[in-house]
C-alpha cells in the first residue's frame, strides 16, 4: 500500500507546476534532474516520508528512498518515468500511476 501512495504523490508532483508545490514539499530542479520530498501528508502515512529523484530529460531513470521519521533509510526506491507514466518498484511492491 505503501509503494501505490507513493507513486501516486510522485508523479502528481512531477505534474505540478513548481509555482503549484505544496509549501511542505521540497522541489529541487535542474537539467535533467528534479528531486521531490514527500511529507507523511503526501504520502498519506502516519510514519514514512520519501525522497524522490527523477531524471526527466535524458533517461526518465527514478531513484529514491522511503524514510523512517529519524531519516534513516526504509527501504530503496527505483523506477522509470517517461513523461506521462510512473513506474516504481521498491518497499517489496511494484506500482504504476499514469497522469
């Protein structure tokens, strides 16, 4: 349930216009890599938050982590996005979300 809820956030925040980000959620944007923070909020958990990179230009390559509330690492993220689909695979699921 964990990895659906993620993809879902993900890839709605990598739609977003970066004026429209939620003021909780850290974008870091540069050529070709954006990275997105996902807050418990996002994720609609009481206890796991997500770092999240894309690469959205060259290889669509996704590469992150669900972390505990300490920060420490979870469990890894990986996946591909090409621009319209979001595929991840990670925290012992598979999930995809299409805008």
């Amino acid at each position: 349930m964990l990895i659906e809820g993620l993809a879902i956030a993900l890839a709605a925040k990598l739609a977003a216009a970066p004026a429209s980000f939620h003021p909780k959620a850290t974008t870091i944007e540069s050529s070709p890599v954006t990275c997105v923070a996902l807050t418990k909020h996002d994720l609609q958990s009481r206890r796991f938050h997500a770092f999240v990179c894309v690469d959205v230009v060259n290889t669509g390559d996704v590469t992150g982590a669900v972390l505990r509330p300490n920060g420490s690492i979870f469990c890894d993220l990986d996946g591909t996005y090409d621009g319209q689909c979001l595929n991840l695979t990670g925290c012992g699921g598979t999930s995809q979300s299409c805008l």
